[in-house]
C-alpha cells in the first residue's frame, strides 16, 4: 500500500495551536552563526598548523597571528551547535513532513539562513545610520553583507531542495502512471548528481587553491570572500545531491498528487485577509 504523501500547510489556528518557535530554535542558529564567523575569520591560524612550511605558510604568519585558546573554543563550539541543532530542529506545519538526517541538517541550515537574513539587515541598517546620519561610513559593511548574502543564497538552495519548493513543471508529470513518475525522479536526481560531480571535479582545484592561500577579497576591509565561497560552492552542490537522493527514497511510495492552481494559495494569509476584511 501506497503511503500517504506528507501535508506541507495547515490553517492559521492549528499553525498557531502545533508550532511555537523555541528559544533553542532561535539562539542555537544565532549562536552558530556567531561561532562560525568567528572561526572563519581566524581560520588561517588553522591552515598554518595543517599545512606543510612554506613561503604560503610564511605569508599567512606574516598577515595573521596564531591560534589563541578562544579560537580553538570557538571551532569546536561551532561544531558543537551544529550538532545539536541538527538535534532539536523542529518542523513547522507549513514545512515538509518528510524526516530523516539529511532533512534535519537541511533544515536547521535553513534556520541559519534566517539568522543570516536577520544579521544582514542589522549591518545594512547600521551602515545607513552612520552614513546618513552621522556622515561616516564603514569600510566593511558593504563586503560583509555580499558574504553573507553569498552563504544566504547557497543554503537557500539546499534549504528549498529539501522543501521541494524549487521549481518544478507538472503538465506531463501529473498525467503519467506512477511507474512513469518513478522513472522521472530517477532521472532528475541523477541529473542533479551528475551535474554536482562534474561542479566538484571542475572547480575542485581553483576552489582548493584559493582556500589554501586564503585568498581575500582586495578591498578596503579585504574580506576572504574567494577563499570561503569557492569552496562553499562545491560543499553546498555535494549535500543538495545528497538531499535529492534522500528525497528519491522519501517519497518512493508516496501517493501521487495532482497538482492544481489551488496549490499556490495560501490558507493562513486568506484567513489574514477574511479577519482584516472582517474588522474593517
């Protein structure tokens, strides 16, 4: 027997009755995302321990200083709350009910996404304040958010990867047996898979060189954007194709569903609409 296909929305007040964000939901991400920056922004002092002596090595001594014990505790604090994110991540009602290891780091790297979003509006409101108000800019406000953006946009992805909210065209899809569907999904996801090894074996060596020779950016503030979001790049595309292989097995014996115009409609802001119709 088929099972039944997870539901992905539910009305305003059952949202309201199931899900009330914790505060573990919204410290642990904020949390994370702190002990990462932080971390990154001293992760030459690690390259200069992993890597052989050399005039690399050399320039990174001469440009950084080495490790202190509050780098150290910030790395593994960094992997400690990513652990336990993974752990106490919740779904919402709004969100896929599908549930595995994959969909619960996805997710929890969804709820960093949100942090990021949070952090990026704080850094452009600050830069706006002092530039328009106290007439002195900052010289990093604007290379931090395109970091953050560029973090922000690739965890997007896997995020809307594991939602099943990328974009997908059902005309044909919907009329076909379900062996037929089955098929379909081989495909994609092998699509997906082989699209993200050819990504990793083309870029792996510019990506790994820059990362190596920590990179920057050649600003004023001289972000290592380069040394980050290359690498990122491939790592992002690696667990995108891991999370379409865990949706493949997922939703291998869902029911299938037909889709309709009435699948954009959103039930909560209706029942936004009716109450505001309704008080006016």
């Amino acid at each position: 027997m088929a099972e039944t296909r997870p539901q992905t929305t539910t009305d305003a007040k059952s949202v309201a009755a199931i899900y009330v964000p914790g505060a573990a939901e919204v410290i642990v991400p904020l949390l994370f995302v702190f002990a990462s920056a932080w971390t990154i922004w001293h992760f030459p002092g690690f390259l200069m321990i992993l890597r052989e002596p050399g005039p690399e090595v050399d320039r990174l001594a001469r440009e950084w200083p080495g490790l202190r014990a509050i780098d150290w505790g910030m790395a593994a604090a960094m992997l400690a709350l990513l652990v336990l994110g993974v752990k106490t991540v919740r779904r919402a009602p709004m969100e896929w009910q599908g549930w595995g290891l994959f969909d619960r780091l996805s997710c929890f790297l969804g709820r960093v996404v949100m942090a990021l979003i949070a952090v990026m509006v704080c850094v452009m409101l600050y830069e706006v304040l002092l530039r328009y108000v106290f007439e002195k800019p900052t010289l990093w406000a604007n290379e931090v958010t395109l970091w953050l953006a560029g973090f922000t946009f690739l965890l997007s992805g896997l995020y809307a990867m594991q939602q099943r909210s990328h974009i997908r065209i059902y005309l044909l899809y919907d009329i076909m047996p379900r062996w037929a569907q089955r098929t379909c999904d081989v495909i994609s996801t092998l699509l997906i898979v082989v699209f993200a090894f050819f990504l990793v074996w083309g870029g792996w060596g510019e990506a790994t060189q820059k990362f190596l020779r920590w990179e920057l950016y050649g600003t004023a503030f001289n972000p290592p954007l380069p040394a980050t979001i290359k690498p990122a790049i491939l790592l992002v595309i690696v667990l995108v194709a891991l999370q379409a292989v865990a949706n493949l097995f997922r939703d291998w014996n869902l029911e299938p569903v037909v889709h309709t115009a009435a699948d954009d409609i959103d039930p909560d802001e209706i029942e936004r609409l009716r109450r505001t119709v309704g008080t006016e």
